[in-house]
C-alpha cells in the first residue's frame, strides 16, 4: 500500500476515534446534567414540603436530659460506632475487618465510658394503658428493650429487667408461619399519670396522649449472647443484648415541651 494510503487510513481511524471519545464525554455529560436536575428537583420538592409544615421549636431541656456529648440510639437505626466491640466477634471483611479490630480496645473503652439517649415516641415504644378508676391514673409504659444495628446485625439495648430471649408463640394451624426465630424481651417501665375522672383521661388520650415520648438516659452494663441451633444450622437465638444502667427517664408530650413524669437515678 502507497505510503499516502497508509497515512489517509490513519487519520480515517484517528477521527472515527476521536469522534466516539467525543459522543462517550457528551453522554457523560448529560447524564451528569440529568443527575443534577433530577436532585435539585427533589431538594425544590422537600423544600416545597417543608415550607407548609408548621415550625417546632425544640424543646430546651437541662443538660440531665439532653447534654451534647450523649450518643443518641435510635430504634431500627445504625447503632453508635463501637458497640459492637463489647462482643467476641469484629464485623467486616479483610482489611477493614482488621482495621476493625485494630480499633477494638479504643471502641469499647469510648463506648463503655459514654452515657446514651434513646427517645421513644408513642406507639413505637410508648403506649397507654386503659384508664384505671381505682387508681383515678392513666398508666404510660415503656417497652423494656430497644433495637439498634451494626455491621454484626441487631443489637438490642434492654433497660427492663429482667431481660429474656423468648420464642414467639407458634401457630396451632399453619406451620408454614412458624418460627424458631427467638427474641429479646425485657419488662416495661411504667409510669401512673393521675386523672380524676375518665372522661379527663380520654381527653387526654385523644390528645396530649398521641404526642407522648419516653427519653431514656443511660449508660451501658453487662452484655448476654443468645444462640440456639447446631453447628451447621441456623442459629434460631435472639442474638446479641446490652444491659443497660438507667441513669433517668423522662416522660412529656408537646414535643417534650411538658414534662409528665420522670425517674432519676443520679
């Protein structure tokens, strides 16, 4: 082939080249562009949201109840980091396993000398009982035993004593529902909120009642691993529990603004 060809096929092959380098940058772009357009839209939408919800002041509570250095837990949600260092096992995999376990003794002693909150809202993890007229009270309770994750699964944090890993009833009719699968359930707190009458109480029920909230303070005690199954099987145990030591609760509604009762232990 002449040497003119050869340099025409070059700059033939060097534009095609070119030309897909230049489609693969346009379509990177506007892809980027709809990425961009797609999150400032959904930024307007919440901010269009939020304009129309009415504002809520905070509520200002003494540093008891709410001092910045606490460790927030929350239900369902990650647990603060290094919990999961009171236990035998180190989540992770290879090199961030052992980075993990490189950090255990700092994690644990961090964790073991901070104090937590937990805040509860109604109807998830706060309930109200049926008016007592006896009593002339409305009974608050709170559940005794919480969930938090981390990278080694649930975690429950238990502040009722006693704390058990129980099975969930079986079916009689339906096996196809049982479960082996067994849990960590720990006794309520409860809390007697006075009433003269039940015409009060219901009123209150219907509401104050639905904006109650339990903020539990607390640091962190003895640990308990429960595990049911053979090697081999799945484990059918309730996991993984922290006691905990109870420090102070706090029960109030209006978004915390009006205190109902509280415990404190120190």
């Amino acid at each position: 082939m002449a040497a003119w060809a050869k340099a025409l096929m070059v700059l033939v092959v060097l534009a095609a080249a070119g030309g897909c380098t230049d489609q693969k940058q346009k379509m990177a772009e506007a892809q980027k562009a709809r990425a961009e357009a797609k999150k400032a839209f959904e930024a307007a939408e919440e901010a269009r949201r939020n304009a129309g919800k009415p504002k809520i002041e905070p509520a200002k509570l003494e540093p008891f109840w709410a001092d910045p250095a606490y460790l927030r837990v929350k239900t369902g949600k990650p647990c603060p980091e290094g919990m999961w260092a009171l236990f035998p096992e180190t989540p992770g995999e290879g090199a961030e396993k052992e980075a993990n376990e490189a950090r255990r003794a700092e994690l644990a002693a961090k964790v073991r000398g901070s104090t937590f909150v937990a805040v509860l809202p109604f109807d998830t993890g706060v309930t109200l009982r049926k008016y007592n007229a006896k009593k002339k009270a409305l009974t608050v309770q709170v559940d005794g035993v919480m969930e938090c994750f981390d990278g080694l699964g649930l975690l429950a944090v238990a502040w009722g004593d006693p704390a058990k890993a129980v099975r969930p009833p079986q079916p009689d009719d339906d096996e196809e529902e049982a479960t082996q699968q067994a849990v960590w359930r720990a006794q309520p707190l409860t809390f007697a909120l006075p009433f003269r009458t039940a015409a009060e109480a219901q009123a209150f029920r219907e509401n104050q009642g639905v904006g109650l909230e339990a903020r539990i303070v607390f640091t962190l005690g003895k640990i308990a691993i429960d595990k049911r199954g053979k090697k081999g099987e799945v484990d059918w145990g309730a996991g993984r529990l922290v006691h905990v030591d109870l420090v102070g609760v706090r029960i109030a509604t209006d978004h915390e603004k009006l205190q109902l009762a509280e415990l404190r232990k120190k």
